[in-house]
C-alpha cells in the first residue's frame, strides 16, 4: 500500500511541533542561561520547585510524543500507543501544576500561555486519534 501524502505531512508538522517541547525540556533541565533569561521571577520559582519526582512524567509527556512522531514517519502501529502514554504522563505533570503546586502554574501565565496550553492538549489529543485512525486503516503497520 502507498503511503497517503497526509501521514507524511503530519508526521512531520508533529514532529517539529513535539520539537518544541524537547527544546523546551532540554534547555530547563541544563539551565541554559538564556532560555530562562526569558521567564518571570514566578515561572524561574517555579521551575526550580519543580519536584524530581515528577520529572520523569515530563520527560515521558516530552520524549514519548517526540518518538509518536517519528514513528508515525516510520509508519508503525506504536506511534498510537506511544502518543497514548504521552498523553497519560501530561496529564499527571498538569494535574501537579495546576492542583497541587505550591506555585500555581494557570496563576503565572498569560492569555497566550494560556492558549498554547490548551493548543498542547488538544494536539496531543488529535495526534491519538489520528494514529489510532491510521492502525484502524491499516496504513501504520
């Protein structure tokens, strides 16, 4: 079977878009000075009061839809089960900031985090679906 031009074009925005996220983990777990040169002395706070055991939900949320995309570029089956864990990981490192941080994560951040917060979610979502459709199809094998 051809592979439809669409899992190519999704893929690929997905990947450069979960792109985002890695670079967002990488340069908040190096302390690159001029990533958080850029956040408030509340967002500084609260990335440092981020508790350890949480961070391997981040990394999982991160890493995991990273590896949906590329594997829906591989074409496999896993891309919808590894969106799923993913999915499942963020959900934990969203419940923490929004409910139980000392530090409220929705208190920080503008109309425009705001959006892209829920742009995240809804994504990750649609990228479940989407997958889950293509295995459905028999198109990721």
């Amino acid at each position: 079977m051809k592979t439809p031009w669409h899992i190519w074009v999704v893929g690929i925005v997905s990947l450069f878009w979960h792109a985002g996220g890695a670079m967002d983990y990488i340069m908040s777990k190096t302390n690159n000075a001029a990533y958080l040169a850029q956040m408030t002395p509340e967002q500084l706070e609260f990335l440092e009061t981020f508790p350890t055991w949480l961070t391997p939900f981040w990394a999982v949320a991160v890493w995991g839809a990273v590896l949906g995309s590329i594997l829906i570029l591989l074409r496999s089956r896993f891309a919808a089960l590894t969106f799923v864990f993913a999915f499942l990981a963020m959900v934990v490192v969203t419940i923490h900031n929004v409910f139980l941080a000392e530090n409220n994560a929705l208190e920080m951040m503008n109309t425009v985090q705001l959006v892209f917060t829920a742009a995240i979610v809804i994504v990750a979502i649609l990228m479940i679906f989407y997958a889950r459709t293509q295995v459905a199809l028999g198109r990721l094998r």
